[in-house]
C-alpha cells in the first residue's frame, strides 16, 4: 500500500511538472503572438499614413528625421528607456529588468517584418481606406495587448519605465501612463514640427489611438477574458491591474434597505464589524451604514466625538434606543458612500481612504460590489512584500 500511495504521488508531481510546462509553452506562446499582432497594428497604422500610437511614436520619428529604420530605431528606444530606468531607480533597479531588452529586440524585429510585409500593399490615397486602416490598427494593437499582458513574461521598457516614474514619485500608475503618452507623443510632435516642418508621426491616428485601444482592449477583456485566462491558466489574482482584488475582503456581509435596524445590529455585533454595505437585488451598492450612524442617531447633538461612554450621560437615551430599533436601514444609512473600483491601483485607495478619513472602502466591479478594502488589508499586504 505504501508503494502505490509513493507512486500515486510521483505521478501526481509529474503531472503538475506538466501542466506547468505546458502552461509556459502557452504563455509563451501568447506572449510572443500578442507581440506580434501588436507590431502588425503598428505597421498598418505607419501604412495609413495617419500617424502612429503613442507608444510608436518616438520610433517612428526617428524613422521619419533620422531615417534610420524603425524596427533598429525601436530597440534603440528600448535601450534608451532601460536606461533610464537605472538611473531613475539606482540600487532599486532590478538586473532581471535588463531583460526589457531582450524583448525590445522582438518587438523591433518584428516591427522590421510586418514594415516588409506592408510593401506588399499600394499606398492608400482614398481618405475612407486610410481612416478604415488606422482603425483596424487600433483593433490589433488592443488584441495584441489582450494576449501579452496576462501572458506575464517581460514587459516591454516601455512599461517598465512607466512603472519605474511611479514607484519613484509615488503616483498611481494610470496617472503616469496618460503623462507618459502624453510626453512621448509631445516630444514626437516638437521634433518633427523643428526637423520636418510637419506633424510627421503624430496625427489623428495618434489621438484616435490612445482613446480608443484602451476602451477596445477592455470591451475585449469583457467579452473574452474569461477564455484566455482559462488558456492562459490565470487566476483572477493574477490578472488584477493592482493588488487590491486579491487583498480584499470579498466575503462581505450586507443588508437590504427594507433590513430591520434590530437585524442589522445584530450582524454587525456577531460578525464583530464597524459597518456592513447596503445593497439592493443585484448586489448593486446603494448605501452603507455604520456603527457611527447608529450613534449619531442616538446622541442628541451632533458632536465632535462621539464615544459609547458619553451616551449613557443622555437623559433620553432609552427612548431613543427603542425608537432605533423600530427603525429600517433606509432611514438611517447613509446614501452616498466612498468606493473605489476594482481596477484601481493600492496608492489611489490610500488617497481616497485618508482623504475622506475612513478605514474601509467598498470595492465595485462594473458597478456590482465584488468585496471591501480596509486600511488592514493595506497594511498587512505591506508587511508582507517587505519581509
């Protein structure tokens, strides 16, 4: 019995070496083939003539001033950008990021073979297939993101300088990414306006672009996100944009606005919480009520501070309990309530909590409440990725 029970578990090692091999094969597969799809978007968009994505747009005005061909002057960025990255970040800076390189290279490689294969296509002068061009590049860029984001393998430096700026100067980094594109598409522009005397790389493709690749990557995500990450073998932790849906609490307790504030009381008192959400049948947040509420319906005034001990010195005090407790959640929870959203990075949600001075937060996902954030969750989480 005890051989079978060890060859039974020798099996099941080997079957989990597998299913991790295998599980690499594919995301390196999808990292590379999303890669691809993204440089072919790139092409199409150089193709149209309409000016190129932000993330392209420094290549391809090297391309246009220098003449230096886009796939080299791609890596080159590449290089420039973990550059910089060094000497942002100093001693913080990792040795592994050096691989941004290596993947610089890919992208420029394959940024020279989809160039090649546009040749093989008669310049468009008809202003309807230009702009048809420039949209469908956008499609392919946001496709492409779609595979080699949860694919996890290395960033491209672009990315990585990005999240370089926003571990330096403490900002979330969605807000670094806009100031970012921003940046490089202003650099592209400036340039191409002293050298060329033309708008060169950057034109309506290039607003078109950084508004609507990320609108199609996440109607994308929505529809087919699922599918992939059961390909990819991702889980939900994993293809957060941010800690927070894998910190938070997702078993919440919660209350409809018809609940009894009897009842509410006595959940809050079993489950030894502050506070529970107010939700209505589709689990949409509406309200929030908490043990403050509750006291400051039972204090007279409306003071300060407002403590347990003060409130036995109230001389209606019992009246006023039992007034509370025939009472429903509606009438005393509060209405508009503080929330971030799932897609939200952990230094937004620090800003949002101290700045409206609570601990804990509900946390939405497509406007359903999917769990709840508390300075706890926080905390721990930093102590955590300190030891």
């Amino acid at each position: 019995a005890e051989k079978i029970q060890k060859k039974k578990r020798k099996e099941g090692e080997s079957f989990m070496e597998n299913t991790k091999g295998s599980r690499l094969f594919v995301r390196i597969s999808a990292y590379v083939i999303g890669l691809l799809i993204m440089t072919l978007g790139v092409a199409i968009s150089v193709k149209s003539n309409l000016g190129v994505s932000p993330v392209s747009s420094i290549p391809y005005t090297i391309t246009c001033v220098v003449g230096l061909e886009m796939g080299k002057a791609t890596i080159l960025f590449h290089v420039v950008l973990v550059l910089f990255q060094i000497l942002l970040l100093r001693r913080a800076f990792q040795a592994k990021n050096l691989l941004q390189i290596f993947a610089g290279i890919l992208f420029g490689y394959f940024t020279t073979f989809c160039n090649s294969l546009m040749v093989f296509f008669p310049d468009p002068t008809n202003l309807i297939v230009r702009l048809a061009m420039m949209l469908f590049s956008t499609g392919l860029i946001a496709f492409g993101l779609f595979w080699y984001v949860p694919a996890d393998i290395i960033p491209l430096a672009g990315e990585g300088a990005m999240l370089a700026i926003s571990k330096t100067i403490k900002k979330p980094f969605p807000t670094v990414k806009v100031a970012f594109d921003v940046t490089m598409v202003s650099i592209s522009l400036i340039t191409c306006l002293v050298c060329l005397h033309s708008l060169g790389s950057v034109g309506i493709g290039t607003i078109v672009a950084a508004v609507l690749v990320g609108m199609e990557l996440r109607w994308i995500t929505k529809k087919c996100g699922a599918q992939r990450d059961a390909i990819l073998g991702v889980t939900k932790k994993e293809t957060a944009q941010s800690p927070l849906l894998a910190i938070m609490k997702q078993e919440v307790y919660t209350v409809s606005e018809e609940t009894s504030i009897r009842d509410a009381l006595r959940l809050i008192t079993e489950k030894k919480i502050s506070g529970v959400p107010v939700t209505d049948g589709s689990r949409n947040l509406i309200g929030f009520l908490s043990d403050g509420d509750i006291l400051r319906f039972l204090a007279d005034v409306e003071p300060l501070f407002i403590n347990a001990s003060a409130l036995q010195e109230l001389p209606n005090f019992e009246e006023k309990a039992k007034e509370l407790m025939a009472m429903q959640v509606k009438d005393i929870a509060k209405k508009q309530v503080i929330s971030v959203t799932a897609e939200m990075e952990l230094g937004e949600v620090c800003q949002i909590l101290t700045e409206n001075h609570i601990k804990k937060a509900p946390v939405l996902e497509n406007g359903a409440m999917v769990g709840i954030v508390n300075m706890s969750n926080i905390t721990k989480y930093v102590l955590q990725k300190m030891m």
